[in-house]
C-alpha cells in the first residue's frame, strides 16, 4: 500500500459501558495508526470504561448528554484532523482494514469509505431482524437517492475533513448512523465501502441495541430527511396520491352514490374538492421549498470553498 504525508488522523470511539471491550479496541488502533490521535468519548459509563480507555493511551472525553448521537455530534464539534475513523467501541470492527477505509481518502476518491459488514460476518453478529431490517433500509435508501451502498447503518467509517465540517447532526441515538449517510447522499459527498469482516459483540458486553425502538428511530429518520432534502419527492408525491383520490372520486363515487340515491352526494363533492385543493398546496410547497434547499446547497458550495482556502493558506 502506498505510503501518505498528512498532518493528522483522529479514531473516534463513542463508549458507553464498554469495559470488556475498549481496552483492546484502543491498543489495536494504536498498533495499526501510531501517528494517530485516539478518541474515547464516554457517555456517561457505569463501569471502568474511562480508566481502562486512558490506560490504554486514549484522550478521553466526557459526553453528558445520553445518546449515541449527541456523542457523535461533539466528535465533530470537538475534534480537528485531517482525516478521520470512527469505529464502535465494542470490538466487532477489525482495527486492521482501517487503512484500507483510509486509502480512497487519501487518493481523493471519496469523501467517506464505510466498512460494509454484510459479506463476511460471524453466525452470531446480526439478529435476524437487525438483518433483515438493515437490508429494507438499506434497499429503502437506495430507492429514494438513487445510490448503490450495501450498509448504511455501519458504525466503522473514515471521512475527510471537509465532511467533519460540513454534515450537521441532531441525531440523538442509534439512528446517527443512517443520519450520517443521508446528509452524504444529499449533499453529494462521495462515498465508497469495503467489505470487513464483522465480529460477534463478546458475551460480556451486551448489545445496546433495541430491535423494535430503534428500528422505528431509523425510519422515523428516513421519513423526516425525505420531508426535510427531499421536499419535492415528499410533498409532490402527496399532492398527487391526493388528486388521484379526488378524481376517483368524482370519476367513480360520486356517479355510483347518485345513481343510488337520486341525489348529489354533497359530502362526497365536499371531500373530493378537499383533497383537489390540498393536493395542488402540497405540490406547490414542494416547489417551494425545493427551491430554497437547491439556494441552501448553493450557499453550503461557496462555504466549503472558502474553509478549502483558507486551509490552503494557512498550510
């Protein structure tokens, strides 16, 4: 693998109860990256987390709001670098392929490389509904945006400086993941994945992980991303299942209710003239707002720039 000059890599590592695991996921990334700062932010840990991280030659810093989110989002507020990895805390990601994540950064072919963990993974790593799940959302994504990823709820990823800067997260728990990957989508960043292998969470380190709850905070992302970058796939698709039903309606109903009745079904008029007019607004918003989100990634483009200049300068 060809060798790189940069300035600096921050590993960034969310740590929450992780005791059996921290220690070694540390000393791992210090073998593999020793130019390397290394990351622990601790959420509020019961156990020994935060002692066994700095034993282990971490910076460790503490994070009071509870939530994988709100840690994710103080990585990216607190920590500067070049480049960085951000890794689970829970030993089931290989510290080995991080240069490999690294590799199409350094060569400027992608903004992000994510560790892509459904090609090679331990019988025991995924519960069948957590696979299951991440596969309709992963196939949810890719129909909305057009995009081609595998595993978008991974937690082992390398970005760029840039993407540090400029993806905003209010996230506040396990759905940071999807957050992260559809901020890149909309935005355009580029983003690649490499097949890693994935490993089962030790016995002694329980999953955090709710199946159901956390499942429906994934979708609940998807569905207000989609409103909020998506407002003229999202509010044009309304606006047309409304007057599909309001010509339905009148087409079909309304005849039928009359000819029944001998009389003009007014409710029915009423509802059908309703969802006509709701479906118009909707469609109308769309435009608008699609309007203002394309003038916000116009004035985000000029921004990027001039951090890229001023960082320039000041090399």
């Amino acid at each position: 693998m060809e060798s790189h000059q940069i300035n600096s890599i921050a590993v960034l590592i969310p740590c929450y109860n992780e005791q059996a695991t921290i220690e070694k996921v540390v000393r791992d990334f210090r073998i593999q990256l020793p130019q390397a700062d290394i990351y622990v932010f601790d959420n509020n840990s019961t156990d020994n987390s935060r002692a066994l991280a700095e034993a282990a030659g971490a910076i460790v810093i503490k994070e009071k709001r509870q939530g994988k989110g709100f840690v994710v989002a103080a990585m990216l507020r607190k920590v500067r670098a070049d480049y960085y990895i951000m890794v689970d805390a829970d030993d089931t990601y290989p510290a080995e392929y991080c240069r490999a994540l690294l590799q199409p950064l350094y060569d400027d072919q992608a903004d992000m490389v994510v560790g892509q963990r459904l090609s090679e993974y331990d019988q025991h790593a995924f519960r069948f509904l957590h696979l299951f799940g991440n596969k309709a959302i992963c196939r949810l994504i890719n129909s909305i945006f057009h995009s081609d990823l595998q595993d978008p709820l991974s937690g082992y990823r390398a970005f760029t400086s840039e993407v540090a800067l400029q993806l905003p997260v209010v996230a506040s728990g396990f759905d940071v993941e999807t957050e992260l990957t559809l901020q890149m989508l909309y935005r355009q960043f580029v983003i690649q994945e490499i097949s890693v292998p994935y490993r089962a969470r030790p016995s002694e380190s329980p999953s955090k992980l709710n199946t159901f709850k956390d499942g429906f905070r994934v979708l609940m992302k998807i569905f207000l991303i989609l409103r909020s970058y998506k407002p003229l796939t999202f509010f044009g698709t309304s606006g047309i299942i409304c007057e599909i039903t309001a010509f339905i309606i009148v087409l079909f109903l309304l005849p039928v209710r009359q000819a029944q009745t001998g009389n003009a079904p007014v409710l029915l008029f009423t509802l059908s003239s309703s969802l006509f007019m709701i479906g118009i607004l909707l469609a109308a918003m769309g435009v608008f707002l699609n309007s203002l989100n394309f003038r916000l990634l116009e004035d985000t483009s000029v921004l990027s720039k001039q951090i890229q200049n001023n960082k320039f300068v000041n090399k």
